[in-house]
C-alpha cells in the first residue's frame, strides 16, 4: 500500500525494512545511533536493531568507509554514512584507490559492496561546508557507481537496490529534498533500478537534463515556459554513473535542442561530460549549441545570504537558459 | 610492556622444551624458502625478466614468517609492497607467485596488481593498494567483520615505520582499539621509510608506544629473533582470538637492499648495512638449529637445493604462462 511520505522518511524506511530482511545489513556513521542522524534520517533505528547493527563511529571518515569496505569483503552488506558531502574529502583515498579499485584489481577475487549514504547539496543557508554537492568527483572513477534521487519513491527504490548491488555504490541525498517533497511510497518491499534515466516531462521543442534537487528546478522552469509556448522534455538522470545514454539520446533526437541544468559548478561539472556524450552521438541531431545552466565557479557558497542568493540555481536562470535555446 | 628477547643465546634449554622439533625446523625451512624466493625475485629483475619494480624484504624475513607460520586458512593476511613473501607464508604455490611478479594471466590477478603487490583471495590474503597504511584500514574492516560474524580468525597486518605517520594509520588502530578488533599490527621497523630516517619520520624511538594512545599493548621487540617474533605473535594471536583486541607489535628490524630493485639506498651508510647483515635472521637461526643439532649440515643443504628446484620448476612454470589477453582490459570492473 502507498502513502505519501518525504524523503528522509523513505530512506529510514528503506534501512529499516533492509535490516529486516537481510541480517547481513549494519549502518555505520558519526552521530547515527544515539542521535538518530543530524537531520533524524537514521532516527528509531539503534532502539530497533541496537549497537550491534547501528554503529556511531569515531570522527575519522576514512576509517567509516574503511571498515565498510573490509566487512563487505566478509559477506556483510555494510551501509556506513558520510554525514555532509562536505566532509567526504577524508574518505577520498579509501573510495577512489581501495573501493572503486577492489574488484578490477583482485580480477574479481575481492568485492566491495557497500553503499555510501552522503548528504550533499545546497539548503538553508548552511554555508561553504555544509553545502557542497560533489557527485561528479566520484563519477569520474570507473568502479563505483553514483546515484542521487529526487523523490521519496526512487530514494526507497533505490537505496534498496543500492544496498542490494553486489558493487559499491555511492548514494547521494539532497538535503533540501529530505522534508520538502513527498511521493506515494509503496510500505512493502520494491526497488527502482540503478542506472535508467527517467522522463519526468515531455515535450518537444527540447530536451532538459537535470538532476538532484534541480530536477525539480527545471520542472518548475518548464511550466513557466510551457505558459510561453516552449514546451520542454524533461530527463532526469537518476543514476549519474553508469549514464543511461540510451534514454538521453533518444530524447535528444527527438528534441534537437538540449539544456543541461546541475546545481555543482560549471567548469568540469556533469554537464561537460553530457556535452562531450551528445556531440559525439547526436551531432546529427543538434539544432541549437548544447547549453547549460549551473552553480557558478565559485570555491564553495558564501555564507551571507544574498551572496548565497546570488549563486543559486534558480527556475528563472534556466527560463534564460531555455529561452537562449529556444531562439536556435 | 616491552620484551627484548635475546632467547636464542640466553635460554637454550627453555627453548628446547617450548618448541617442537617439527615446528622449529619448519619456520627454518619457511625462512629459508623466503630468503631464496626474495633473492631469485631480485635476480629476475635485474635480469629484465619482468618490468615494473620489486621491493625486496631480504634481511626483514624473520617478522613475516614468525607472525604468519602458523595462522589458520580463515586468517588474514594484510599486506603491504614488501610483503610478497607473506602470501608464501600463507601457503601460496609459489608457481603463482612467481607468475604475480611477471604479471603473467596465471598469477592470482591475471596480471592486473603490480608485481610485488599479490594478494591471493582463497588464502584470504588482501590484494594490496599500493597507499602506505591502506591495507591496515583494509584489514582493520575485515576484523571488524570477523568479530561481527563471531567467528574467532585474525588479521595480520604488516607495514614500515613511515607507515605509522600516515593518518590513516592512526584511524585504523584507535577504531580496532575501540571495538577490540582480533588485528595484530606488525609494525617492521627497518629504521628506512625509503630515504627517509626514523629521526625525520617520528619523535619516538619505540614505535610500539604509540599503542598507549589507542588503548592496546604495544609491544618492541628484536625482528631479527625468529622465535622472539613467534612467540609474542602466539600471545598476540591468542589475544586476539579471545576477543581481547590488537596488540602492535613492533619488530626491529632492516632491509639489506634499497626501498626498490632500483633505489641504490646511498642515503645509508655502509657501516649500519654491514652491521645489520651480521644479524641475519637465517644464518642466526641456523646456527641455533645447529647447536642444538636439530639440523645437520647435510640437511641444510638438502633443504637449499630442494627450495631450489622448487624455485626453478615455478619460475619456469611463470615464464611459460601466457599474459593476459588485451581484451581483458575492461573486464571485472563491475560484477
């Protein structure tokens, strides 16, 4: 039976019914067992399934992911968290040079399949360490796979197939989205795959990719243009490695015209790697440039609030975008 | 709780009674299969038969055949770039090991790991990154995971003395101190972190006191004393399997040759080798085993020239396997 709940409320319920059903499951995390989680994601789950299985860690990022890593290689299926994207830095060295590698190195005699829970993402003013969104880093190296849902019914889906996923999988959650959307979430036990694209909005004039928080950005922006007589398809690229070129393309044919909207920073964002994709396999098919509207190259978001004003990726600078494009 | 032990001159008789003739000739014979093994790795480098790099432990083998002869199949073994010869301790054939170091498809990999890093799945060692202090986070995790499992293996892991200034280091050890993980830290202590001194790398002269800091015993002992390292490692092991948590044990030590077949080492002096070679942790055995006339002559080189022909019959089993087919590139990067 669904029932709308939020985000934060699916993913607690995707951990909790995983810890269920699959012994193997443990979460691991700075601040998520006596306290729940500083945004209350993990919240009722140490009183549930106690220290055994709901561990609050030491401060020491690398050794959270490390000691993942290594019970994963025991048959575990460890769910450790990184609790702002901000903080992953620390990590860095035991995802990219010992989780991504793991399996490629061992010619598949060691696995690694864990899921990394990481709260990114712009929201409430929080400032240059507590609001970065750095998915793409980590899309950048083969052997992991990267997700970031935007709504309640993937994030369930999808944290489950995650946990699920025999590779490590780095599971990506918005912060702005945790309580501000709610989706019919089934309460029984499914899962939305990790890697198909989604088409949120047709249309055909051209072609939106987006993701993350600004999934909902641009369907904002397309409705108000919509009113204008610019009817934009809208993809939102769910599982942002492995890409699903497939579903991109097709839209892209069909629209001629593509628009990429990321709320990361421009230089070397996602959006040169769609740009980079589309050029090489939809030449043919382009009427316009392929065009993208994103955070400023700006080292990380100023605390005051109209300077975090100032960066945001609102609808009304992808309307821009949309209307730039539309003229082609 | 420090423990210098000078056994092999001070306590013949204890000796005698502590340890079985078959264990002692065995952890001899294993000393001896890892000298000839190191050596003929290094030759074969030098001879251009593989490219790449190897990082010889001759000089240190004491501290990976006293920590690992007798660990169980379930048992891990965590091992860093010197440590080729731990997956021989561990009971790899040293066909396959040889095959690792030509990177050749039948070495454990099929020729993906560089030469001096194997690691060997079904002996439940870890293929090793070659990040200083990796395979301790690494092993740290697979500990964990013993102990959530309740099963009672171990984790030896093995690492240098720059190792112990990586952050990561100190991670590891103050988590496997919290959960009172089954990890013995071998800490090989061979003065060099390649060119750089241990006045440079650390204020400490016993790395072992590090261990206070996390809550564990930590324990300095002579590397080059093959049974001085076997036993502190049995205690070590026992703990540690009793779900009584690490120990760090610091084995003093030294690497004859340089960092790598290609590091000259003229950062050191000639003395300080020359010092260090008198206290080969082989020959000092052997003279032992011999004065306690549990090895002959004649059985020392019987040993020699069968380690030999096995060493002869794996390089040449190595040498004939095939490389690794280029269309192989791409795969098991995923499941």
């Amino acid at each position: 039976m669904a029932r709308a709940i939020n985000m934060l409320e699916a993913i607690n319920e995707a951990l909790s019914q995983e810890m269920t059903r699959d012994d193997r499951v443990f979460i691991l995390g700075e601040d998520i067992g006596l306290s729940g989680g500083v945004f209350k994601v993990t919240d009722g789950l140490l009183d549930k399934f106690g220290e055994d299985r709901v561990l609050d860690t030491p401060l020491a990022e690398g050794i959270i992911i490390a000691a993942a890593i290594g019970s994963a290689m025991m048959g575990l299926r460890p769910v450790p968290e990184i609790q702002f994207a901000d903080f992953i830095t620390p990590a860095v060295e035991q995802i990219v040079q010992q989780a991504s590698k793991l399996r490629y190195r061992s010619a598949g005699g060691y696995s690694c399949p864990i899921t990394v829970r990481i709260c990114c993402g712009a929201g409430g003013g929080s400032g240059l360490y507590h609001s970065q969104e750095n998915a793409t880093w980590f899309v950048h190296e083969p052997g992991l796979k990267v997700v970031m849902p935007s709504n309640p019914y993937d994030a369930k889906g999808m944290l489950l197939a995650a946990i699920r996923d025999p590779d490590p999988v780095l599971f990506f959650e918005h912060k702005s989205l945790y309580r501000q959307t709610k989706s019919d979430v089934p309460d029984g036990d499914y899962t939305v795959p990790i890697g198909p694209a989604v088409v949120r909005r047709e249309g055909r004039d051209m072609t939106i990719l987006t993701y993350g928080f600004m999934t909902h950005m641009s369907l904002n922006a397309a409705e108000q243009m919509s009113k204008r007589g610019v009817e934009c398809e809208v993809v939102e690229i769910r599982t942002l490695a492995p890409i699903d070129k497939e579903t991109i393309l097709n839209s892209v044919r069909k629209t001629s015209k593509c628009l990429i909207v990321h709320e990361d920073k421009k230089t070397m964002g996602f959006g040169a790697e769609l740009a980079a994709i589309l050029s090489e396999e939809a030449f043919d098919d382009l009427d316009g440039p392929i065009l993208r509207v994103t955070g400023p190259d700006v080292p990380a978001i100023p605390f005051s609030p109209n300077l975090d004003k100032a960066w945001q990726v609102n609808p009304e600078k992808i309307m821009a975008g949309i209307e730039k494009l539309a003229a082609y | 709780m420090a423990s210098k032990s000078n056994r092999a001159v001070m306590e013949p008789e204890t000796e005698k009674a502590a340890h079985s003739a078959e264990l002692l000739l065995g952890l001899y014979k294993m000393l001896v299969k890892c000298r000839m093994c190191d050596e003929k790795a290094r030759i074969l480098f030098r001879q251009g038969k593989y490219k790449g790099n190897f990082y010889s432990g001759v000089g240190q083998e004491a501290t990976e055949v006293g920590t690992s002869y007798s660990l169980r199949e379930d048992d891990w073994i965590a091992p860093s770039h010197r440590d080729w010869t731990s997956n021989i301790v561990k009971g790899a054939p040293l066909k396959y090991c040889f095959a690792q170091l030509f990177a050749k498809v039948t070495s454990p990999d099929r020729g993906r790991s560089s030469p001096a890093h194997m690691g060997y799945p079904s002996l439940h060692v870890i293929t090793p990154a070659s990040s200083i202090a990796g395979q301790l986070n690494v092993g740290t995790g697979v500990a964990l995971g013993i102990k959530k499992l309740g099963q009672d293996a171990v984790v030896v892991a093995y690492f240098g003395d720059g190792a112990t200034s990586f952050g990561g280091f100190h991670e590891a050890l103050n988590f496997a101190g919290v959960h009172k993980l089954p990890v013995i830290y071998v800490n090989q202590n061979n003065l060099w972190a390649e060119s750089v001194p241990l006045r440079l790398q650390t204020a400490l002269t016993n790395l072992s006191d590090r261990a206070k800091a996390y809550g564990f015993p930590g324990i300095s002992i002579d590397g080059n004393d093959i049974l001085a390292v076997y036993e502190a490692a049995q205690t070590a092991i026992a703990r540690a399997r009793a779900g009584e948590g690490p120990t760090l044990l610091e084995c003093k030590t030294y690497r004859w040759y340089g960092h790598s077949e290609i590091d000259p080492a003229k950062y050191r002096m000639k003395e300080e080798v020359e010092a260090w070679k008198k206290r080969d942790p082989v020959a000092a055995f052997e003279k032992l085993l011999i004065e306690k006339k549990l090895l002959t002559e004649a059985a020392k080189k019987d040993i020699a020239t069968r380690t030999t022909a096995e060493i002869d019959e794996a390089v040449e089993f190595a040498e004939q396997s095939p490389y690794p087919d280029a269309s192989e590139l791409t795969d098991h990067i995923w499941a």
